[in-house]
C-alpha cells in the first residue's frame, strides 16, 4: 500500500548560490526563487497534495545583510499583492506562521488581509513560515498552553496539549519534508511537527527545483518503509495501523515491561 502523503514541508535552500554560479547578486536567486514558489503550489495541486507549508525566511536569517532582508521582505510583498486573486480563484488557503509582529506594519496588513480573503478555501493550504523558528513555536505553544489552563502545573501538558497551541495546530504533520541546496539539517523548521517526518536532502537548488523533481521526491517518499517504531514484519501485517498513532499521548511502555 503506498503511504498516503497529505503534507509536504520545504525549506526552500539554494537561492544565493543558484545566482552566485551565474555571476549574478544573491537577490537575483531570490526573485527566481520567489517565481518558483507558484509553479511549486501548482505542481503540489497537481499531484493532489492538501497542505504544503514553505520555510520562507527564518528567526535566524535577520543575521543577513540589511539590504537582502529588504529584498526578501519586499518580494515577499509583492508575492502577497500578485498572487492573493489567482489563489482566490485556484482554491488555495494561505496561512502565515512565525513572528509577524517583527514586520513592516504594511507587510502584516498584507498578511492579514490575504489570510482573510483566501479564508473559505480548502483545495490547498499553503502555509509560509515567515520569521518563523521551531524552538519559538514549541516555547510559545507552551506558553500559550499555560495562558489557557491558569490553574495547571506543567506536569499536566501533554503531547497533544501541546500539539494544540503550535502554529500549525490545525495541520497535520508533514510526511514529507524537502530541503533544497545540498544540506542536510533541519535550520529550526518545524521541529516537533517532524518527529516522524520523512526527510529528503537534495542538490538542486530551489529556483531549479521543479514539477519533475518534486514527482522524484514523491517517488523516494513512496518507497519509504514507515515503521513509527515497529518492526518490518508488523507493518507488513497491519500496514494501516501506524499512522496515526505518532503522537500517541498514552504510555507506550506497558507496566508489565518496566525493567525498575
Ligand atoms: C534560501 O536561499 C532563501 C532564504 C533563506 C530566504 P538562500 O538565500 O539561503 O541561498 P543560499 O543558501 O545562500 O544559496
Ligand atoms: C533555511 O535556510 C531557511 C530558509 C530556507 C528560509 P538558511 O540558508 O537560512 O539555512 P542555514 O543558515 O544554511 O542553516
Ligand atoms: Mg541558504
């Protein structure tokens, strides 16, 4: 049975040398890399996939130059002002996470009113993670956590109480996550929400990743034995059961296994 694949996270790596290589500045890389984002939408419809979430700029990248932040949050608007109708028209959801507190007053009105306007769609939901760490969401989950349960002591958060106040609360986690530009980490993406997350590193750069290159992704994802820490022979007989149980708030160890 193919593993079912609903989600998939990028980290869209590789602008500034895609640019560098042809002797051009860095935010030449970016404006490709920006185009590529609506032919990556389109291709993820296309291969209907219900949630796609794009790591766009993260907690750590104001580190930057002040001029390439500028181009960024500018293509960033720009993006948000060109494509809101076409995503309108498309069925597509697009949801901002990270700190947005920390733009342009514009920019988070763009935000707020593409958000709003794409409200009622459901064929995809993209979600641009924008100012946006994995340690910050999981200490603001847990914050927000205990803002919502005043009388509660830690001890009494769980998994999925957690789960509940992360910004991709309403989102299932992804199955598959890419990262374009030839290295392998994570860069404070979705942390938590990768547990068990398929990870697939590749060389291209992101303004050359394509439609083709996404179906070799999804090729290498179905080819994944996903076992959420059983053995082959388990999820050979109950290949249905796995899933699912990942974020299994309940003890796995049954009492009659503790070694103490
Ligand atoms: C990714 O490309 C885009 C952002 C982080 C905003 P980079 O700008 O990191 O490109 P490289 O890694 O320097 O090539
Ligand atoms: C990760 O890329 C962030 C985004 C793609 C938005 P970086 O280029 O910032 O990652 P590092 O610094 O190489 O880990
Ligand atoms: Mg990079």
């Amino acid at each position: 049975m193919a593993n079912s694949l609903q989600h998939i996270a990028i980290i869209m790596d590789g602008n500034g040398r895609w640019a560098k290589k042809r002797l051009m500045p860095r935010t030449v890389g970016h404006v490709k890399g920006a185009a590529n984002v609506r032919q990556m939408v389109k291709a993820c419809a296309d291969e209907g996939v219900s949630y796609l979430t794009l790591f766009a700029f993260s907690s750590e990248n104001w580190r930057r130059p002040p001029e390439e932040i500028s181009a960024l949050m500018g293509l960033f608007l720009q993006y948000l002002e060109s494509e809101v109708a076409e995503m309108k028209a498309a069925g597509i959801r697009l949801r901002v996470i990270g700190d947005r507190s920390a733009f342009a007053p514009l920019l988070q009105s763009r935000i707020d009113q593409a958000e709003q306007e794409t409200a009622h769609n459901s064929r995809l939901h993209l979600t641009i993670a924008a100012n946006y760490g994995g340690q910050w969401d999981v200490l603001n989950a847990m914050r927000s956590w205990q803002a919502a349960n005043p009388g509660k002591q830690l001890q009494d958060l769980d998994a999925g109480g957690l789960a509940a106040h992360l910004s991709t609360a309403d989102l299932p986690d992804p199955e598959l996550l890419i990262r374009t530009g030839g290295e392998s980490r994570i860069s404070n993406f979705l942390l938590w929400q990768t547990a068990y997350t398929e990870l697939y590193f590749t060389d291209a750069f992101w303004p050359d990743f394509d439609a083709a290159a996404l179906k070799q992704a999804i090729h290498w994802f179905e080819q994944r034995v996903r076992r959420f820490g059983r053995t082959d022979e388990q999820v050979s007989a109950n290949p249905a059961a796995a899933p699912g149980e990942q974020l299994s708030t309940a003890p796995l160890v049954p009492p009659a296994f503790k070694i103490s």
